[in-house]
C-alpha cells in the first residue's frame, strides 16, 4: 500500500502536510477494514454454497445477524464502513483544522459534516 | 469491468459511476435504483483509493476541495432525497442529456488553463509529465462556488459523483490546472456520495450482488488510475475524458430514445 515517491526524480517527492498524512491515513484504514469485511462475507458465502446475498441488512438488524454469521450482515457492514470512511475523513480534516487554529476551515468542514449528516437523517425519513 | 470503471474514474476525477450506471442498467439490466446505488458505492471507493496518491503526491488542494464541498454536498442532498421520488425512465434521460452537456462543454475547451498566482487558496505540486513545479491559484472563488451548488444538485439526482461537473467548472472557470482539478474532484465525490449512499442504504437499493463485487473491482483499478492521471500530460488527460464522456453520452441517448422519452 506503500505510494513510492517519484522514482526518477526522488528530489521532487511531495512532503506531506499534517492534513495530508491524516486523510491518507483514514482512508488506508477504512479501505482496509471495509475489505477485510467484505472478504469475510465472501468465505461465508463460499462456504455455505447459497450465492451472493440480494439485499443489505438494515442497521437495527445488524449485530444479530453479525453474530449469526450471515454472509449478508459481513458484506453490508463492509459496504457500510466503505460509505462511512468519507464521513470519517471529513470529521479527521475537522480535528487538524481545530489544532492548526484555521477558524475559516473549521467552520467550512463543520458545516460539510453537518449537511452530510443532515443528509443521512433526511433520506430516513 | 469494474476494475477497468475505477482505472479511468480515478484517472480522470469522475468517479467510476459515470461509466458504472449505464454499463449496469445497459449491459446488465439492472433496475436503474439499485443501479444509481452500485455506482454511489463505486464513486466512494474510488474516491477512497485514489486519494491515497493523489494526497500523497501534494496534487490535491484540499482547502479548496473543503470550500466547494460545502456547496455541492447542499446540493447532493437535496438531490439525493429528490432522486428516490422520480420515476427511473425520467433518470435516465436526463442522465443521457448530463452527458451530452458535458461532453460538449469538454469539445469547446482549448488547452490547459493556465496557472497564475492569485493569492486565493494558493497550492503547487510538481508534474512528472510536464518536468517541473506547477503554482497556482484560485480565479472566480464565488462564481465557482455557485456553479458547485448545481453540480451537486446534480450529482445527488443522477448517482454520478458530479465530477464530470466539478472538473470544468475548477479548470475552465476557476483557472486550476487540469490534473490539481481531477485530484480534488475526486476528493470531493466522495463526500458528495457518501452522503448520498447512505440515503440510498437505508431505502433498500443497496444489493451486495452488485456492490460488493463492483467495489472491490474499483478499488483495485483505483490503486492504478491516479499513476496514469500523474504521468500523462494534461493534454492527453483532457482528450481521454472528452472520449469517454462522448462515448456514454450516445449510449445513453439511444437508450432513452428506444424507450420513445
């Protein structure tokens, strides 16, 4: 997972900001853990024989069905932490903001994360 | 197929769902709900992946990316909760009409636009292509910002990250370079279809049939679009998008017009 600076010119490599290694770092770990969900979910589906599952487990219903070993429940929380790691990096951009006292951005990202979840709180209704 | 989605989505800013929806709906005859949510699913993960380079080459301007995220995640919202309401034949005839737009708006552009400081959410990065650092800053922050809002609209109506919105609109109207623009483009789909996908998730049209293999296939052709988008030189970058938006453009039209819309 390793990104290699320039190999032809390595005086060029970018020195990442704090803000940089933070998103990049949120991001590795959601991509890896929806992943590692989804390849669970995909050895239940193997090895019960039943095929891909056809629909996604809603989130009330979720533990039980976790803890039932349902292939279903494994795919869906991985598509879930998938959805959720953008949230994620948007509350991680928040906190390096909030330490770097950049007011104007705090402001601006607090008001990307609210609407996003006004969004989620929207469309459940 | 959804490796090939997530080459050129991550390569060119758009997200995968551009290709992702008309490829499921046409060629798989997926419901175009279930199809629009498959593709949200990708936008996110190429968005995810593609960072990963894209942040860590500097290319992204994050501060600006902040900016008019707030603007089209207003916007994807409002259309995120509008596209559950209207009927999917509608959907998808002004998902063929986007394109057109699009495509057109892409055959009128000349070259790159060229960077000038402005003192407005100044960033560089260096260019392997072209051999040298590129400084530049932002022109007509507020006219952008506007334009941003109906991207979003956009973006959240149709299941399309908004991308092949947002690209113009930072390159020919707010004067970032081309590949500046893919790299924050794609930093802001993602949070436009977050949001949306977990509207989408909680109606029901999310089928791990499709997601989950189609993810998975975007994340790995993810790891290598941005190394294309870094590499090749914006010229070549602005031809390929144009291509690619033209191509499904038609294929949406004849789609729509088979169905007498």
């Amino acid at each position: 997972m390793n990104v290699r600076p320039e190999q032809t010119s390595p005086e060029h490599a970018h020195v990442m900001e704090p803000i940089e290694h933070a998103i990049r770092w949120i991001l590795l770990c959601g991509i890896a853990l929806s992943v590692a969900l989804m390849a669970v979910g995909l050895v239940l589906v193997a090895a019960q024989g039943a095929g891909l599952p056809r629909g996604v487990v809603p989130l009330a219903d979720l533990p039980a069905a976790l803890s039932a070993l349902r292939p279903a429940a494994y795919l869906s929380l991985g598509l879930i932490v998938l959805i959720g790691t953008p949230f994620v990096r948007v509350a991680g951009s928040l906190v390096i903001f909030v330490r770097a006292r950049d007011g104007r951005y705090v402001l601006v990202t607090a008001i990307v994360l609210f609407v996003m979840c006004l969004g989620v709180a929207l469309g459940r209704m | 197929m959804a490796f090939v989605a997530g080459v050129f989505g991550s390569m060119l800013g758009v997200g995968g769902g551009l290709i992702m929806v008309p490829m499921l709906s046409l060629a798989f005859g997926v419901p175009i709900k279930v199809a629009i949510a498959t593709s949200i699913v990708c936008v996110i993960a190429t968005s995810s992946m593609a960072q990963t380079t894209f942040v860590s080459r500097g290319m992204t301007n994050i501060r600006l990316g902040m900016l008019l995220e707030v603007a089209t995640v207003v916007g994807a919202v409002a259309g995120g909760v509008t596209a559950v309401l209207i009927d999917g034949r509608v959907l998808q005839f002004a998902f063929a009409t986007l394109l057109f737009y699009v495509a057109w708006q892409m055959n009128r552009r000349g070259g790159d636009a060229t960077p000038a400081r402005t003192g407005v959410l100044e960033a560089a990065y260096y260019d392997p292509a072209a051999g040298c650092d590129v400084e530049y800053g932002v022109r007509r922050t507020r006219l952008g910002f506007v334009l941003s809002l109906g991207a979003g609209n956009v973006s959240g109506l149709l299941g399309v990250g908004g991308g092949a919105f947002k690209v113009p609109i930072m390159n020919l109207v707010m004067g970032v370079p081309l590949k500046a623009t893919i790299a924050t483009s794609n930093l802001m789909i993602g949070v436009t279809a977050a949001a949306g996908a977990a509207i989408f998730y909680g109606r029901g049209y999310m089928d791990p049939y499709y997601a989950v293999p189609a993810a998975l296939g975007i994340l790995a052709g993810a790891r290598l679009g941005p190394r294309f988008a870094v590499r090749l030189s914006a010229r070549a970058l602005g031809i390929i998008f144009q291509v690619v938006l033209a191509v499904f453009a038609l294929m949406m039209l004849l789609r729509g017009l088979g169905f007498g819309l």
